[in-house]
C-alpha cells in the first residue's frame, strides 16, 4: 500500500513515516505540510499515486479543506 503523509508538524511526519517503514506492506512515498504542497508534488509525471493519504485534520486553511473534497 502506498502512503503519502499531510501535516503541518514536521515532527508528527517524521515519527509517522518510521512507524509505517517498520510495516513491510506500506510504502511511504511522499510527505507535505499542506494540501497545496501534496497536490504540487503529487502532479509530477514521476511521483507514483497514493492508495490512502493520512491527512491532518486540523489544516489552517479553509481553503486547503476544501480541496480535500
């Protein structure tokens, strides 16, 4: 399963990818502090597709909720 990780905290971001690289059946492959960041970088021709994202759900941006839906 790939994961991409969506939170503001860079602490939160970096204890989540080394408790999901201990699982040999989830592969992180990418993180963002906001959903602006992930949608830039998932856009790229070369980043593959995530099967979940873990997203925080208290992002300062109204605007950046939206893009959720």
């Amino acid at each position: 399963m790939r994961v991409f990780i969506i939170d503001k905290h860079v602490l939160f971001r970096r204890c989540m990818l080394a408790y999901l690289q201990e699982n040999n059946d989830i592969s992180v492959i990418g993180e963002a502090e906001s959903l602006e960041s992930a949608i830039e970088i998932l856009n790229t021709e070369e980043q593959p597709q995530p099967d979940i994202f873990l997203i925080d759900t208290d992002l300062s941006s109204h605007k950046d909720r939206k893009s959720v839906v």
